[in-house]
C-alpha cells in the first residue's frame, strides 16, 4: 500500500519532466529568463538628410523654461515635421580657377565611412553635473549642454544611431566608423561603460545609485543594445569631456581639493557659477541638483542655493561613478567585443595616456587616419574652461612625424581630432579656440602652414562644438591648390540635431578627389525613448534657439562657411591632387 502523499511526490516528478522536456524543445529566447530585458527597434525606413530632413516648428508664443518638460505638450514645444531632401552643396573652393567639373565621373570609391561624436553619455543622478546651474543663464545656448531632457535618453539615441548605421550598412558597406570625442560627459566610469556597451550589444542598465524608476520609469529601464554590426571596426578619440569634470576642469589640478571625491559622495556638489568663471569652483553658493529617476519627467531635486537648506541634500552614493584618469579611460576600450580590441588605441600609449595613433583602413587603398588628441592637459595651467585646441611637444611632434610618413608613403591623409581649427577665435576670446599660452608647442597658423606642406591631406574632421559646418582651407600658393585641404565637423548626437556622418571618398575620372559627406538622423520608431529624446531636443533648441542661423556658428565670418538649414549641411568637397598622387592613382 503507497504511502500518504506517494502519488502527489510521483505526479510532481512527472510534470517536472514534461516541462524539462517541453523547455528543452522550446526557443533559446523563451526558455531563457524571462524577464531578459527587450531591445528598442529603429523605424523600418531609414533615410538619410539627402532624402528628407527634421524640421523643428515654429517657436510657441507662451515662453517656457527648459526645466519644465511637463509643460511642452501643453504649449507644442518640440513639434517637428519632415521637410524636403538637403542636396549635396559641390564645393569647388579648393580647385583652380576656372575649374568646373561638370564633365567629372566618380571613378573608384576609395573609401566609406560614418563619425559620431560628442554623444555625452551622461548619468543623470551623479551628485557632481552642475544641472541647476543651466538656471541662471536660462536663454544661453551653453547652459543646454549642462541641462536638458535629452540627459535622460543618451544611451537610448546612441543605440538608434548605432542601428541606423547597421541600416545603412546593408544598404551601402562601411569599411569602419570614427568617434570624435566626448563620448561621456564627465569621464564618469559608468558613463564610459555605458558607451562602450551601447555599441557592443550590451545590457545596458541606465540608471545608477539606489536606481530609482529602474522597474516603472521608460527612460530607467534595463534594456538590450542592439550593437554595432560586428564587421564594422570602429575607432574612438579623446575629447575634453573624456578626462575632464564637465569637460572643463582637471579633477586633479583643481583648486577644489574634494572634487574627485565628489564623483562617489552621497552628499549633492555645492559650487558657485562656474559657467560664467571657471574660478568660482571653490564657492558654494549651490547645490546643483540631481534628475528624479523616479518622476516620468526626471525632476530636478536637491538643486538651489545653499542657504535654503537645512543640511546638504543627499543621494545613493555608488562607487561606479567614479572619475576615470586619462589613462584609466583608455584602458576600458580594450575590455570589448567588438572590433578592434582596444579601438585604436595602443596598449602601450594607454598606460601613458598618449591617445594618437594612425590606422590604414584598407590595405590596397593608399589612405592613412591620422587620430590626433588634441585637448588640453590637465596640468597646463589654464585656469578657464579646457576646452581648448592644443598640442604638447610630444603630440606636436608625432603629428608631424605621421605627416611626413604619409607623404614619403605616397598615402591620402585624413587628420579625426575632437577640437576643430580655424573656427573660432584664439583664446582668450573664445572658449573653443586655439589655445595661445607658451605651453602650447605650436601657434594656429604655424599648425596651418605645416598641413598645408602637405598636399597629401584631404581633410581635417572634428567634433566639439556641435556644429556641421564645412570650412576650406585653401593653398596658400595658387600653383599648387593641392596643398588646400577641408575642415569637416560632425554634429553632436546629444544635441538637435542628433546626427552622424557618413563619407564617401571617390577617384574622379580627371584624378581628382570627392569627399561626399552627408548628415544622418537617427531613425527612431514613435514610442521608443529615442523618439521622446527627439522632441525634447527640438524643443531645447526652440526654448534657447541652439539650431537658428542667426546664433554664433560662424564667429569668423569665414565665407566658406555656409548656412546651415536646420542645423544640418550636405557637401561634395572637390579636391585636387598633386602630380606624384595623380600618378599613384592611376591604376585604381
């Protein structure tokens, strides 16, 4: 006779093997965990800026504060439609007089490939982002690069981008992808983990500290990146965000001695307004705030002069958020999955903190990338913000040295660095120039007249100002326009107009070069928190007009500066080549 309770026990084991077997035959994906978190697909259709455009719509009448992102349905803030394809501008500045080529034919595609840049990977609930100091220049386009919504979806719009490219790819093959710089926003370890990840095909949660809203908030949530396509390699630069605080003062040569230590605290950043005086880092005059993971809208708390506390506002401290050295940051790229190991970067250099190098993408193309860093260093002694272009003796030298290699080699040179030359004015009176102090191993116009020696470079390409403008640099002998090259800068990924690159150099039938270069936007689905980022980035730039013609994009007047029609700007850029290149490139 069975025991109480024996054909309960039996019944169990039964079932317990049917659903082993039943698993056993299911889907990896379903009998996997169920709760793996789901990725955010882009829109089926995917369009370059040669096809159709974003176009923000007018400014509402009622004017709003940027904070107050409940209230932009309510008044059509970051309205948008899609306007007509932007052509391809053919640029002819660099070529002889009375050249025309209208009789040119693309003759080989040397190469194709996409830059992101200035993506600002940011973890919204550091207790250090200077978030409530964007308050006291509301209607400063600068102030929107400290605060706006679109800090809640950064790894969100990096993941549709780095699937449009996918797109693309299928469309159109890459031979390789560039990052410009300031893929983080204050050379946080999450925030480059984050990155790194993004583009890896990670699980990516975006959220840090006691990661409030992790479970209910869109924005909050873990999900699955899509990764880049695996046969794409892709290359990183170092930009001023990447190794400094805000991308503006060295952690370590502050005068402000707890400012590292202020990464992983859990009490709330108190400082003064260091956007109008980088100096005023030592007051502490306001707390500045973190985001609300927990609030559909991110909230701005624990932000507002000190003296309306009690006590200073604390947060979930979270050792993650640690500051990264210059070298520690370089080091991350080599712990991925995607190609190549460690993104450029030399393992050697890494421990040292040189972040150049050069790369030939395609061995029977005679074309040379030449990565130069050329942010500050955190020693210089500059006591405004570091956001200058600027070249030690040391990278002053390697930059010559690759040219001059690349020249003797017979290759055609491209210089990726983060700040752009020749766009702003020097420093002091600009916080973007060239920076003109005797630690600077070289002078604007000495570094000009060393490219312009050789006719071998094609172009220079940037990030750091979130701009898309395109600048010639013309020879400085008419007899030889090949010594002239092109000044290239892609737009920031955070900031309207949230786009890439794409470049494709061809062989003319005449033995001249065309570098076609064209905007992409993301192409984010309605619904996903991509597409969220995108109206509140057409909104940010209604509210502080980051986008309008008539700011200062173009502080040079330099006329070979176009407009730019919604922030966006397609080219042809025409080059010509020397005699010795012209003979190189006649078999290709």
């Amino acid at each position: 006779m069975k025991q109480p309770g024996t054909f309960k026990k039996i019944w169990l084991v039964i079932v317990a093997g049917l659903l082993i077997f039943t698993l056993s035959g299911c889907p990896k994906s379903v009998a996997k965990n169920q709760s793996q978190p789901k990725g955010y697909p882009i829109a089926s259709d995917v369009q370059t800026t040669a096809q159709r455009t974003i176009v923000p719509g007018p400014t509402p009448s009622t004017p709003i504060n940027l904070w107050e992102i409940s209230k932009y349905d309510q008044y059509g803030y970051g309205n948008w439609t899609y306007g007509p394809g932007l052509h391809h501008d053919k640029r002819l500045d660099l070529m002889p007089k009375g050249y025309s080529g209208s009789a040119v034919t693309r003759k080989k595609k040397l190469s194709n490939f996409f830059t992101i840049s200035d993506i600002h990977i940011t973890d919204k609930e550091s207790p250090n982002q200077l978030i409530y100091i964007q308050r006291l220049h509301p209607h400063l386009p600068v102030g929107s690069s400290i605060y706006s919504g679109i800090m809640l979806y950064t790894t969100h719009v990096l993941d549709a981008a780095i699937q449009t490219v996918n797109a693309l790819h299928k469309q159109n093959p890459l031979d390789f992808g560039l990052s410009l710089g300031d893929a983080c926003n204050t050379a946080q370890y999450n925030e480059t983990r984050w990155y790194i990840d993004v583009i890896d095909g990670k699980v990516i949660t975006p959220s840090s500290g006691a990661h409030l809203g992790a479970k209910t908030i869109e924005y909050q949530k873990p999900y699955q990146a899509a990764g880049l396509d695996k046969t794409i390699p892709w290359y990183q630069t170092l930009g001023n965000h990447d190794h400094f605080w805000m991308g503006s003062i060295p952690v370590d040569y502050s005068s402000r001695k707890d400012l590292r230590q202020s990464y992983i605290s859990d009490e709330v950043f108190a400082t003064g307004d260091v956007l109008s005086d980088p100096r005023k880092i030592n007051s502490r005059d306001y707390y500045v705030g973190v985001l609300d993971g927990s609030t559909p809208y991110g909230d701005i708390i624990h932000a507002g002069p000190v003296g309306d506390f009690k006590s200073p506002p604390k947060v979930a401290a979270d050792p993650d958020r640690r500051s990264l050295l210059r070298t520690e940051w370089m080091q991350e790229f080599f712990k991925t999955s995607s190609q190549p190991v460690g993104h450029g970067f030399n393992p050697t250099d890494a421990k040292e903190g040189f972040a150049c190098y050069s790369f030939v993408p395609k061995s029977n193309i005679p074309l040379k990338v030449i990565v130069l860093d050329n942010t500050q260093k955190a020693d210089d002694g500059s006591v405004d913000i570091h956001g200058h272009g600027f070249l030690d003796a040391k990278r002053w030298t390697w930059l010559k040295k690759e040219l001059a290699d690349g020249t003797a080699a017979g290759q055609l040179m491209i210089i990726a660095a983060h700040v752009p030359i020749g766009v702003e004015a020097t420093a002091p009176n600009s916080q973007m120039g060239w920076w003109t102090n005797p630690q600077n191993a070289v002078t604007l116009p000495d570094l000009i007249a060393e490219l312009q020696s050789h006719p071998n470079l094609i172009m220079w390409m940037a990030g750091h100002r979130h701009l898309n403008t395109v600048k010639a640099f013309a020879s400085p002998d008419p007899s030889q326009p090949e010594k002239g090259f092109w000044h290239v800068e892609t737009p920031s990924l955070r900031d309207f107009p949230q786009q890439f690159r794409t470049f494709e150099i061809y062989l003319n039938s005449d033995a001249t070069i065309s570098i076609v270069t064209t905007n992409v936007d993301p192409a984010v689905q309605e619904g996903t928190p991509a597409a969220t980022s995108r109206k509140y980035a057409v909104a940010a730039s209604q509210i502080v007009k980051t986008w309008d013609n008539s700011t200062n994009w173009n502080p040079t007047n330099d006329p070979t500066v176009k407009p730019m029609p919604t922030g966006s700007y397609n080219a042809e850029l025409m080059i010509p080549l020397s005699p010795a290149m012209k003979a190189k490139l006649q078999n290709y």
